[in-house]
C-alpha cells in the first residue's frame, strides 16, 4: 500500500480505523519528537534546551490528538521508550566495552529499561483523558504535567532510582533555571512539561488563552533571576587533579605505585592553592593497605604531612575496609570484612592545622547510594545474573552503604557536604546533607568508563542543577573528565576536558545559608500532587455516579 492509500484509508476510517489518523500522527510523529526533545542534554548544541521544548510541543501536539485513554498511553509510550533510549545511549559503551555484551544486548536493555522509564507517564496520560473528559487545559495543564512529575519521583526512588535524564537537566541555561533554588529539579520538570502542552494547546485547537498558563510561567522564573538565599564568605584558591589514569589498567596491582607518583607529580606542578582536590578512588588501593604500621606503610600520612606543610586543604576519594563486629556471620560482610567507597579530609582540616590524620579518622563521607552492577549486587541475584558477563563480576561491586546520616567533611575549616559520582544525581538526598553552616559541595567521581559518549557531559550538567538547587559551589574532579569548577549559579567557571592528565585551578566563594529547596524539597511537588489526588477521587466519583443513572435509565 502506498503513502496516498495509507492516508486516503486512514481518512475513511476515523479515529477507529487500524490506520486512523490519531494512531497514524503517534507512530510517525512520535519518534522524532522524542529524538529532537532528547537533543536538550547535548551541551555541545547551543541553545540546546529549546530543542527540548520543541519536542515536548511537537509531543504534545500529538497527545492531545488521542481521544482515548489507550492511544494517549501509547503515545506517551512510543515518546519516552524513544526519548529514554537515546537520552541513556551512552551506558551501551559501558555494556560493550567493558562488559563485553553483545551490542544487540545491550541495545535491547536500555530499549527495555526505556519502556519501564515510560510506563507510569504513558498510564498517567491514560488516566487523564480517562477522567478528565472535555476540559482540556486541566487534562494536559495540570494532570498531565503532575502525574509525568510523579512518575519520576517513583523512579528516582524504586529500586535504588535512577533520575538522570529528567527533562530539567535540559534547562540548566534556560529561564527555567531561575526556579532551581525554590522547586528544585523536581518542580523545573513538571512546570516544563505544563509550559510545552499550553504551547501544543495553543497551535492545536487554535486558542491562544491556552498560551497564558506558559507565560505565567516564564514570567515568574523571570522574577526569580536574582533571588539569593545565601551568603558568600572569603574566596580561596582551589586545585583540581585530573590524573587521566585509563579504566582498563588503574586496578592492576602493579599499577598502585605509578598512580601515585602521577599524582604527587601533578600536584607538584600546580600553582599555589588553599585548596586540593583529587578525585574518587584517586589511588586503587585500600586506605588501610596505604596506611599500615605493621608493614611500615605511612603513604597517607606522608601525604598528610606534605599538604599540612604547605598549607593545603586535601580532599581525595578513598576506599577502606572495616571489620564487621558480627565477623564471618554477618551477611553483609565479605569474609567478615565491610568495605566502603569514601571521601576523606587531609591537611589543613580545621583553619589552624591542628587536627592531624589517623587511619580511619571520622573525617570522611562514606558513599550511601551505591551503583547498582558496579558497586553492589545482592547475593541472591549475583548467582542468577554472573552468566551474562564479566560486568557482573566485577572485584568492586561488593562495597556496603554509608550510614545515613553523616556530617559534613571539613576541609580548611569550611564544611563540605559529599556526593560520590552518581549520588549527585539524587538531588534530594545531597538535600539532607546540606545544612546552613554548609560552604560547598565536593563530587568526585570516575567516568572513565563511558569516556568519549555523553554520559560525562551529562553528569557535568547535573551537577550544575545541584549547585543551583543549593545557591553552593559545586567543586567536581573526576579521573578522565570532565573535571570542574561551578559557581553558586550553576556557571562552570573553569573546567578541564576528557582524557587529559593536568591540574584545574581558580577561585571558588563558599557560602552559607540554605535555599527554600535546600529547606523544604519537594513540598511544592508533594502539594501539587495532594491536590491532584482529590480532583481525580472528585473526577471518578462524578464518572461512577454517571454509570449508575445510565444504567437505572436503561
């Protein structure tokens, strides 16, 4: 059949036909829009984030098409399984690189796990037109936008969560950004989708009052541009060590002492600094491996030693073990031993350089949130998953949790709140660490393993959300890049590419004080959705109280 038939048979057919033009204009027009929406995470673009509001308009356009419950929920569908699966398709390098997947296999998990990320928006907008029959600027202004915003607090949440490309990560250089500090990422991403479907309403039906609900919005993230909710204190130098040490060879033993000496040795080489950084897991070796006085081991407190005689702050990722108090019987524990993935303060800690290093000091963040595969595996499920590759069974990914709550690091007597590589994607558990008396926020991280793709250009801009969701100075040294420095407005004010080996110095201002986010989180989202809960109770007892005067009529 030709496209002249196709589309002269969906006209004949109506919105019941197998070809009509409401499931014709998803299957064809669904795809590019999500391609287009997922172009807002490529920093490279400029002016990317409106690629991400004309997909979501050119989306919505489509939607509000659907006239049943079954063809919104696969619009919605067939738009983010796409949307997803290009948002995340740099995690098929990790899959085929180095864990030696096939590509189709790959290709058909992150397919998959599209499909799980779309589910509950698509049956969002199912329920919307379900219930919400001939009001469309409630349907797709309000409902619509808050069950799509409910639908990533779930999956920020369920099994361990992963919120990495929301749609607010597009608007990190939009006006949108304004509204960072009083909604956070959470509150962007549903005041996104409403502003885009009063656009898509707009053109669609013709109706320009529909327009007026997207221009609330802009003008009030044009108000907020210069609300600050924090106080800047002295700036101080900082340095950043990039030590571009390649994934494939950083955990051989023999390695240990050359990662060491490269260390030293960029350090060595940077300008003068109040401040020095290096990044997760620095050294490949367990910090009581490093430190032992049986073997007349002192690597770290020489290292102490060296930034307390010049005057240094040191802040570098760590890894140590612990006996577990339960020995051989606990079942967390791996022959009795806990390990952890950390942050630990060196050097000048306190202003004065009093406190001095001892092995295992309580100066350190333990990371809380782990990676699911690469750092953790439940026992149950190693034995069931170890067969589809060597990813699976990998040395590291049996280290435990941190405690939940944990205080700042102090680092030349400023308080430092941590996030360890992908815990900087979890905005509202950095929240809890992020107290007034906090000056800045330290995430280190290792994205050597998907060097090259988008992944590192991604985790880059969603730090800068954190520091504009917290008005704090974001510091982000990473093995491979991308290694930066962010202002308290999510600014990079210095930042040091991929597969480089050198030093990233400048000039950070701590501050203190917290943002209404930092304060209160989600507590717009959550109102919003009380609200919702009770016009959808309200809606279907209007629907079941219809069904029953239908059926007495009858």
């Amino acid at each position: 059949m030709n496209i002249k038939k196709l589309i002269r048979k969906c006209c004949c057919d109506g919105s019941s036909g197998k070809y009509s033009p409401e499931k014709l204009a998803a299957l064809i027009g669904c795809p590019p829009a999500a391609v287009i929406a997922s172009l807002g995470f490529m920093q490279q673009i400029p002016g990317q984030w409106l690629l991400a509001v004309i997909g979501l308009v050119l989306f919505g356009i489509i939607l509000i098409r659907q006239s049943t419950p079954k063809r919104a929920f696969f619009a919605v569908l067939i738009f983010g399984t796409i949307f997803h699966t290009v948002s995340l398709s740099w995690i098929i390098n990790v899959m085929t690189s180095f864990g030696e997947m096939p590509f189709a296999l790959a290709l058909g998990i992150i397919a998959i796990f599209g499909i799980y990320l779309s589910l509950l928006p698509a049956l969002g907008a199912g329920i919307s037109v379900k219930l919400i029959r001939t009001t469309l600027w409630l349907r797709y202004l309000v409902l619509f936008p808050v069950f799509w915003s409910m639908a990533d607090v779930f999956y920020a949440w369920f099994l361990s969560g992963f919120p990495w490309d929301w749609l607010c990560y597009t608007q990190t250089d939009s006006i949108l950004g304004n509204l960072a500090p009083l909604i956070g990422g959470e509150g962007i991403t549903l005041l996104l989708v409403a502003l885009s479907m009063s656009v898509s309403l707009s053109l669609a039906k013709r109706n320009p009052v529909c327009i007026v609900a997207g221009i609330f919005i802009v003008t009030a993230a044009a108000a907020a541009a210069d609300l600050s909710f924090t106080a800047p204190l002295n700036p101080v130098r900082v340095t950043l060590i990039q030590g571009n040490i390649k994934t494939e060879t950083k955990w051989r033993p023999e390695n240990v002492i050359p990662i060491i000496r490269t260390y030293y040795q960029l350090s060595h080489n940077a300008p003068e600094t109040d401040i020095m950084i290096w990044p997760e897991s620095a050294v490949p070796a367990f910090e009581n491996d490093l430190e032992n006085d049986k073997n007349g081991i002192h690597v770290i407190s020489e290292l102490d030693n060296y930034m307390k005689d010049n005057r240094i702050g040191f802040i570098t990722g760590i890894q140590y073990y612990e006996e577990s108090p339960l020995g051989l019987d606990d079942p967390d524990a791996s022959h009795g031993l806990k390990f952890y993935n950390a942050v630990i303060a060196l050097g000048m800690m306190d202003a004065q350089g009093v406190k001095g290093y001892q092995l295992l000091h309580n100066n350190r963040y333990q990371k809380k949130h782990l990676v699911p595969v690469g750092e953790y595996i439940p026992r149950e499920v190693r034995q069931f998953v170890r067969h589809l590759g060597p990813i699976f069974n990998m040395p590291m990914n049996s280290f435990n949790p941190g405690t939940p709550e944990q205080s700042n690091i102090e680092v030349l007597g400023l308080n430092a709140a941590s996030a360890i590589c992908y815990e900087i994607i979890f905005g509202n558990e950095l929240r809890e660490q992020i107290k007034a008396t906090t000056n800045f926020i330290v995430t280190l991280s290792n994205d050597g393993w998907f060097t090259g793709t988008q992944g590192p250009v991604q985790h880059l801009n969603i730090a800068r959300m954190r520091a504009m969701e917290f008005q704090k100075p974001v510091l982000r040294a990473t093995n491979n890049g991308i290694t930066a420095i962010i202002d308290s407005r999510g600014v990079i004010t210095g930042s040091l590419g991929e597969n480089i080996a050198g030093h990233l110095s400048g000039i950070m201002t701590p501050n203190q004080g917290r943002t209404p986010y930092a304060s209160h989180g989600r507590l717009f989202v959550y109102a919003l959705y009380i609200l919702i809960a009770l016009i959808c109770v309200f809606q279907a007892a209007l629907l079941l109280k219809e069904a029953r005067e239908r059926k007495d009529a009858a």
